[in-house]
C-alpha cells in the first residue's frame, strides 16, 4: 500500500493542475470502489471549483468550492495519472503519463479547465473516494482517529513518548497504529527503527526517553529523504507522471533479509521475521 511519501508525492503532482481548477466533466465508471461512491458523485464534482489541496495520513483531500471536499484514498493498488487534453498544458508533471490510453481499471475520470484529464486507475478496487462537508471533515469516520501527522509541528519526541505510554505491543505495531502516529506504513516504520538502533520486537512502553527522541527524529528524516526520492516503487505505485520512485534504492534494511547491515562498523546481518502477518526487516546486532 502506498504509504505517507507516496501519497505526499502524489499529491504535489497533483498540485499544479488541480489546485484553483475547475473540474468541468467527472465521470464514474462504476458505482463503487472498495465502498460504493457517495451519491451523485460524478454530479457533485462537475462544475466545481478545487480551492485547497492536502494530505492527511495516506489520504488526499481538495476541498471544493462548495464547501465539500473529495477524499480519495489510493489503498493498495490505486495510481493518480495526469493526461492532457491541450498539448499546451504540457510541462514538469506533464508529459505523456499514459493516463490518455483507455484502460477497464480507470474508474474515475475527471477533466478540468485548463486541460488536465485526471485518471483513477485501481485493478484490485481497494481505494475509497468520499464527499464531505470540508467544516466537519475532521471528524469523517476515515480521518477522525488519527493520530498527529510525523512531519507536522504537532509530532515530536514528547508526543511519541506520550502516545507510546502504557503500550505493551511491540514498537513496530505501535508505531503502525495510525492512531499513535498518522500516515506510518511498513516500509518506512523498518527503515526509521534501523536508523534509530531500535528492535522492532521491543515492548513500545520500555524504551527510553531519549531512544523516543531519536526515533522521532528519525521517522521525521525518513521521511523527509523518501519524498524528495519520490517515494518507493513497490508494485503498483507510480507518480502521477508515470515515472516511478527511487528511495527504494536507499532502503537500509526492509527487503535486504540476508545481506550485510550498513551500518558503518556492524558486523550483523539483516533477518526477517513476521509481525502481524507483515514482514519486518533489521539487523540482528545494532537493533536492541
């Protein structure tokens, strides 16, 4: 599933062709997704206006410019692809993404004024979209339970520890809890535990202050380093541009079972185990 810098990725792609937009014809091609569309869901998006752009966890929300916003959740195999309809609109984010070609998993199709044709393309149909009053959008059922963003000004080593307090569950299942931290996923909960010398089998309530410190810190850097790689290119995930991710190629340890650990000086290697039927990748010696 993509996760937190896929879907920031996605939505800065999005950005310079939505935002301020007008969305002059939607289509749904079917009536539901992994739940079925609001009502009148094609209707209530054609003609309107995209005021704002955001991400909250794995989710993108534009808020529109009736007071409503459009959720869209990418789950696992969901791709945003940009094509054009004037030949002058091409530019950074758009050139040629594929997203002209008709395929039987576009199931949501939206053109807008300037141009742009904006193409939800989903095999497997686990993405979610929804409509909902932008006023109240933070208590939606998706959104209400969140925890703070890991790259907000909210998200800090107090925070974390404060959120990790009691928790008897092993550090990576905490920090998979979107409840503890929004938008945290596989991939990056193995890549931030390496940095921070952390075992993910580690009960979450047992470790130190300042360990909770680094942690948080390092999720934050982890971050930070995946989005200005464009995110990881693991099965489905593409930009919005058709190119695909690289910070797969800085992984430390998630899908390197076996080999050598990178940290300067170890002599570990990186093992596998299973934790709630997820693979999780560390070193067998620098983690503790």
């Amino acid at each position: 599933m993509p996760e937190l810098p896929e879907v920031e990725t996605v939505k800065r792609g999005l950005e310079p062709v939505l935002l301020g937009a007008r969305l002059v014809q939607a289509e749904a091609r079917r009536p539901d997704l992994r739940w079925p569309l609001p009502e009148r869901f094609a209707e209530r998006l054609s003609g309107r206006r995209v005021e704002t752009l955001w991400r909250r966890s794995k989710y993108i929300l534009a808020g529109l410019d009736d007071g409503t916003t459009w959720i869209v959740h990418l789950g696992m195999s969901g791709r945003i692809l940009i094509g054009t309809t004037a030949p002058a609109l091409v530019g950074s984010f758009v050139h040629g993404t594929g997203a002209e070609k008709e395929s039987v998993h576009d199931h949501v199709v939206v053109e807008t004024d300037g141009g742009a044709r904006i193409v939800y393309n989903d095999a497997r149909r686990f993405g979610a979209m929804d409509l909902w009053p932008t006023a109240t959008i933070a208590a939606h059922p998706w959104l209400a339970s969140l925890g703070p963003e890991p790259l907000g000004n909210d998200f800090s080593g107090a925070t974390l520890a404060a959120r990790l307090a009691g928790k008897a569950t092993p550090i990576k299942a905490a920090l998979l809890d979107q409840r503890v931290v929004a938008g945290l996923g596989n991939i990056y909960v193995c890549e931030a535990l390496f940095r921070a010398g952390i075992h993910p089998r580690r009960i979450a309530s047992t470790i130190s202050r300042p360990r909770i410190e680094r942690l948080a810190s390092e999720i934050r850097d982890t971050l930070q380093e995946a989005i200005a790689a464009g995110g990881s290119s693991l099965r489905d995930y593409v930009h919005t541009d058709g190119d695909l991710g690289y910070f797969q190629h800085s992984f430390r340890v998630y899908g390197r079972e076996g080999e050598a650990c990178r940290r300067e000086g170890c002599t570990g290697r990186v093992l596998r185990i299973v934790q709630s039927g997820r693979s999780t990748f560390y070193c067998s010696r620098c983690q503790r």
